[in-house]
C-alpha cells in the first residue's frame, strides 16, 4: 500500500524572492508550462498583491495552464484576498493560499498583536476566501517555532472556518528532522480535524535541512510537500523538489509513498529555471548538479564499465538526462537541426526557430560539432530572450600580460551599427566598458558565473551575470566558444532585460 504525496512547487513565488531572480509574465508561463509537464499537483504563481505585474502573471498561468492547481498567496487581509482571487479565478482548479504568522516571535514582534487577535484574523480571512474560492490553504507561518497548543487551536478553527490545506512552514530553516517528524504527528494526533484536510509542510534550507525535514514529515503524515526547482528561494532556500521526488522514488522500500511527478522533464526543468532565473546549479547539487552522474576515480569508472548499479542509485534517463545520438556539425542543415530538436523535446515556433538556427550556424562554424548540451543552452537562451533593443553584432578583444586589455564591440539598433572601443581592468571588463559607452547606461557588475558546457578545449562557454541599474538587479546569460564574447552576450542580455523594463538611456554614474 502506499500514500500519495502532493508536490506544491513554489518557484515562481517562493523561488521568485531571490534577489535579481524576478520573472515578467512570459518567463513565468514559460517555466509554469514546464512544470504542468512535469506534472506538479500545485503551481503557486505568485504573490499578486506585490505588484501589478505579478498579478497579470498568475492570471495569465490560470488561463492557459491546465491540469495543476493554480494557488496565488495572499497575506490575512481582504485587499490581498481579493487581489489574489482576481489573479486565479480563471484557473480550472484555482486555490488561495492565506498566510498568518503564529508563533509568539512573529505575533508579537511583528503583528504587534497578540494570539487571539491573530487567531481571529486567522479565521475571518479563511472564511473571506472560502466565499470566493472553493479551495483554501492556510498557512501558519513560523509553525515550527509556534506554541503547539496554539497551533493545534489555529489549526483547528481555520479547518472550522473552510480551509481544506494547512501547511506548517519551518520558515527560518530552523527544525531538525526527528523534531519536524514528531510535530507533525502529534499534529495529526490531536487536532480533532486534522483528518478532513491535506497536511503540508514548507520547509526552509538555513541549516541544509529543508529536504531531511519534509521527508521526516512525509514519515510522519504529511500529505503534501512544498518545495521549489533546485531549491531555490529565500535565503538558504526551499526543499529542493527534485531530491523530494528522488528520495521517495528510489528509497519507496522505506516511505512507501509516491509523487505524480514525471521524472523525465526534471533535468529539462532544472535547466531552464536555472537560465531564466540565472540562478547558476552547483556542479555537486544532488540529481541534478553536472557531476551528480559523471565517476572520475579509476575503480569508480571500472565498477560503472561492469555494472553500472555499483556506483549509481538512480538512472540518469530517469531524469532526462539526454546521451548524444548524433552530433550535429556546421552542414547539417535546417532539417537535421529540426529533427533533433523534435527529439529534445523542443517544440519552437517558426520565429524562434530560425533565431535557433542562426545562432547554431555561427556557433557550429567556428566549433566542430554541436553536442546535445550545446544545442539545448543555444535553444534555451533564445528561448528565454527579451526583446533585443540591441544586438551583438561583432567583437573584438586585444589582450596580453604586458599591455592593456582593449575591446571593440559593434552593436546593432534599429538597423543601424554602432560600434565603440574601451579599455578595462581585463578583457571581460573592457567588453562591458564598450556595452557601457555605447548604451549610455552604467551598471554595477553584481555576480559573474562562467562555465564550460561540455568538457574539451572546444567547449561552448555559458556565461552568467547579475547587473544592477539604477535600484534594480538584472540577470543576463550568453554562449559562446569564446568566453569574453559569452560574457559580452550575458552583459548585453542583462542591458536588454533593463530596456525591456523601459528603462531610461541615461547615465546614472
Ligand atoms: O516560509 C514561509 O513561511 C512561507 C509562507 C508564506 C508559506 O513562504
Ligand atoms: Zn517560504
């Protein structure tokens, strides 16, 4: 016999609060489409109330994603309610998810209120949602650190009041394990409801804990799990979704619990959160790091060459993880191109494609074969494009231990070339120095990544950047063989981002 466990991915919400990871309403569908094929039971969209733009995101998944439920968050207040009720209410399964502090620490210091207060705020929002919304969450933010009485009290009245998930979050990342597991059993053994509604946990990775803590919950009865793509969110982060997924599945002899969860589009997923967030992966990251199935030690290797259940638990296949079956080359032709796509997974509209194809042609005649991981970050970063209010055009570095770094770089706009010549600190820094002078914008280099796609000296390099303008962090990502003009690219795609957002060309230095 075994349970079924709900997985509530919270990336565009909870994942959404790293700083400089903020999506716009196409990214957010984007990666909300990817997460209906990997068959998540719930998309919490976003938290509406934040901004506008936020709201039209949500509303935009509810109408056009279908099979998960869509939630929307919203503080214990009638505006936030209504405003997350608007965002979701076209949604074919639509639920609000109310948030209220509980412990002492959030009631007092924050709230500045006191537990019956919030106890009656708790309730009079549930019953406010419920009227709109046939699917209420409420959450009890701080739960790990909540007396348990009053919790068993909130719990109860908001069941009372028409909530039909509640979720206890350990939202500092504080609990350990044994301590979460045993909280949510004395939950489930003392709050007389607690049978009528779905039980979940949010838990947070301060401590490295997040996924030891939800998996000691799912033990324990937990019926969901909240959790978000390569654990990103604030701070430390959430539970990572895919070591969740991973643990119940490949561990089932000791949960006997399972997910929905279409294991094969979790590698693809990963990926393109990553992109669209540039929120760069950890190579040692669990599941799906780059080294999470490559074997460098010698008796590794020779145990994987006999068997390869001596050294790996899981298959990489399970995931998606795709192995090349042909390489494609300069002369392998838009068809060629197409047909591997199709077999990727891709499906691009005619425009996409050819901006695809462009850039395949470029990349491909000056490296010699396009391998899968190639094509798959040339694919994603177009994808995933702004508007270009420029273009890279050309470049051109003049670099050497005893002289000046200088860059040349052209750019297009509006048809027309406009080129510019700077010197830097190094070759990357001059690059951005053109971008500067040629834009008119200054910006403030934040974060640089740079990674080799595949290994070999040929390697496509993929570059990414974190550029704050003016008060607002952009994120920017480019590849190339050549790693200044990747650079370049990610720079020049943090700028685009900025202009897409209607920034002003004026120098703010
Ligand atoms: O961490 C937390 O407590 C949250 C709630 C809003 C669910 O994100
Ligand atoms: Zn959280």
């Amino acid at each position: 016999m075994s349970r079924k466990i709900h997985i509530f991915d919270t990336t565009l919400r909870d994942g959404e609060q790293v700083p400089g990871a903020k999506l716009n309403k196409k990214q957010k569908l984007e990666i909300a489409q990817q997460l209906e094929k990997l068959n998540v039971d719930v998309i919490e969209g976003g938290f509406p109330c934040s901004s506008p733009g936020d709201l039209q995101a949500v509303r935009a998944i509810s109408q056009q994603v279908r099979g998960p439920v869509i939630a929307a968050l919203a503080r214990a207040v009638k505006e936030d309610i209504d405003i997350a009720w608007e965002s979701v209410r076209e949604a074919e399964r639509p639920r609000i998810h109310v948030f209220l502090g509980s412990s002492d620490i959030h009631i007092q210091k924050k709230l500045r209120s006191d537990r019956e207060s919030a106890l009656e705020m708790a309730v009079s929002a549930v019953k406010y949602a419920r009227n709109l919304c046939g699917e209420v969450e409420f959450s009890t933010e701080d739960g790990s650190r909540t007396d348990f009485e009053f919790l068993c009290r909130i719990i109860e009245a908001t069941i009372q009041a028409g909530a039909s998930v509640i979720n206890v979050p350990d939202t500092v990342g504080y609990a350990v394990p044994e301590e979460f597991g045993h909280l949510i059993h004395r939950l489930r053994e003392t709050v007389p409801s607690m049978d009528r509604i779905l039980l979940s946990v949010h838990c947070h990775n301060d401590l490295g804990l997040a996924v030891a803590n939800s998996i000691a919950a799912v033990r324990n009865g937990a019926d969901q799990v909240e959790c978000t793509i390569n654990g990103i969110g604030e701070r430390a982060g959430n539970a990572s979704l895919e070591e969740i997924v991973m643990v119940l599945k490949t561990r089932f002899e000791s949960y006997h619990a399972t997910t929905d969860i279409n294991t094969t589009e979790i590698y693809r997923t990963s990926r393109m959160v990553s992109r669209i967030m540039n929120i760069p992966v950890q190579p040692n990251k669990a599941i799906v790091g780059s080294n999470a199935f490559s074997h460098s030690s010698g008796i590794h290797q020779d145990g994987i060459l006999k068997d390869r259940t001596t050294y790996e638990i899981m298959r990489p296949e399970d995931l998606g993880v795709k192995q090349d079956t042909i390489v494609l080359t300069a002369r392998s032709g838009r068809a060629a191109l197409r047909h591997r796509l199709t077999e990727l997974g891709f499906s691009l509209d005619a425009e996409v494609f050819e901006r695809v194809y462009s850039r395949f042609i470029d990349v491909a005649d000056r490296k010699k074969e396009i391998t899968t991981q190639d094509l798959q970050s040339i694919v994603e970063i177009e994808v995933s494009k702004v508007p270009e209010t420029y273009k890279m055009h050309s470049i051109q570095i003049m670099s050497g231990n005893k002289m000046a770094p200088l860059a040349s770089v052209c750019l297009e706009r509006d048809g027309q070339l406009l080129t510019d010549a700077a010197t830097g600190d190094g070759p990357v820094d001059a690059a951005f120095n053109c971008i500067e002078r040629i834009t008119g914008v200054s910006g403030k280099l934040c974060d640089y990544d740079l990674k080799a796609v595949t290994m070999g000296r040929d390697a496509l390099g993929e570059a990414m950047v974190r550029v704050q303008i003016g008060d607002t962090i952009y994120s920017g990502i480019g590849a190339s063989p050549d790693v200044i003009e990747a650079s370049a690219r990610a720079y020049l795609n943090a700028y685009n981002r900025y202009f897409a957002n209607g920034g002003a060309e004026t120098t703010d230095k």
